[in-house]
C-alpha cells in the first residue's frame, strides 16, 4: 500500500507567500555547526519564521521571557500532540525565534530521530493533515521553519526511508541511505576529505618509519 501526502512549506516574503522544498531546508539545516551563530542567523533570513503563526511555544525560555505571564494566556488553549505547542488565533504573527541554544538542542534532537528506532519519534507525535481538490489530497501545511522540519522526520519515518550517520567524525550529518551498496559519507565532499586525510596520515606513518 502506497499513501502519498503531500508537505506544503510555505515562507512568507516580503512579496508574498512562495513554496519551498522543506527537504533541502532540512539538510541546509543539518550542515549548520552549532558553534555558528552567524550561519545560523543566515539560514533564519533565507528559510522564515521559527514558530508558526500564532503558535506558542511551550519551552521555559518563553515563559521567562516574558515575565512568566504568556500574552495568550486569556485565549482557549488547544494543546497539539506533535509540537507541544499551545495554539492561539490563526493569522497572529509568529512568536520571536527562540535563543540559539535552544536551536541546537532541536537540531540534535531531530539528528537522532531519524536514526533511533522510530517508535521513539512516532509515540509522541500526532500529524494533522489539511486536504484539497488537488494531488496530493492530504498535506501538511507548514509556515515555519519548525513544523516543516518535525514534518520531514515523521514523514521520513512513516516512509520507512532508513538514513545513517556520516563517517566523518567533524560531519556527522544523517543521510538516506539509498542503495543496499553501503555509503559510509553524506557527500561526496565528506568522502574526498576523509581520503585526503587518510593520505596525510599514511605520509606521516611512512616518514616515521624512515627514521
Ligand atoms: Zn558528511
């Protein structure tokens, strides 16, 4: 049985709203190293929000931010299983992007949620689909960064796509694995890197052994 929904990410600009692909965010994503504040604050220009509009966010930082009382709390709170996050009335701008820290707690968890066993991810998560005249009927709407993320791994998961960790010990980026033909790096770059230090070590050994 083949189901195919789709995942409409959506980034709004100063033009309005255009569709991205929020599989290539995710890898622009996974390649950011956590000490990289600047790369981060450039992937945030290119890719929107964090939050989606008029969500939430549950974490601790927020609630300290603002002084302990959430400007949301006179609204009714709908809870939602997959983010956490507590919904207010569609159409609110989003929240402010969280601190860095937090960012990089995320990247991590979502690292490892492609490859630890899947009922780990899929137990705490609820999906809600949207549907529409069009292929594909059924499709997660996603206007932030966030969502279109955590949509990606459930997705992945669901299709069963196996991924793995990339050899390279300063990468360590997951990526799908594709053929039975097992691939130890995420790129080709990672691949070439490794082997010209391989290189350099075995110059090295050879030198000693000179001596
Ligand atoms: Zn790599």
């Amino acid at each position: 049985m083949n189901i195919h929904v789709g995942l409409e990410f959506l980034i709004t600009g100063q033009d309005g709203e255009r569709r991205a692909d929020a599989w290539q965010m995710r890898s622009e994503f996974f390649d950011l190293r956590p000490e990289d504040g600047d790369a981060l604050r450039e992937f945030l220009d290119k890719w929107g929000h964090w939050y989606e509009p008029g969500e939430k966010p549950s974490q601790q930082w927020h609630k300290e931010k603002s002084g302990g009382r959430s400007p949301w709390s006179g609204l009714e709170e709908h809870r939602t299983g997959t983010l956490g996050f507590i919904r207010a009335l569609a159409g609110d701008p989003p929240p402010p992007d969280p601190p860095e820290s937090e960012i990089w707690k995320e990247q991590d968890r979502l690292k490892r949620a492609l490859l630890d066993p899947v009922e780990e991810w899929l137990t705490g998560s609820r999906l809600a689909f949207e549907a529409r005249p069009e292929y594909p009927h059924f499709y997660i709407g996603a206007r932030s960064i966030s969502k279109a993320l955590r949509a990606t791994v459930t997705l992945d998961l669901l299709a069963r796509v196996k991924h793995r960790l990339c050899a390279r010990k300063d990468c360590r980026k997951p990526f799908k694995v594709e053929s039975k033909h097992s691939r130890r790096f995420c790129s080709q770059y990672c691949g070439h890197l490794e082997s010209v230090r391989r290189g350099r070590r075995e110059k090295k050994r050879a030198k000693r052994r000179q001596k």
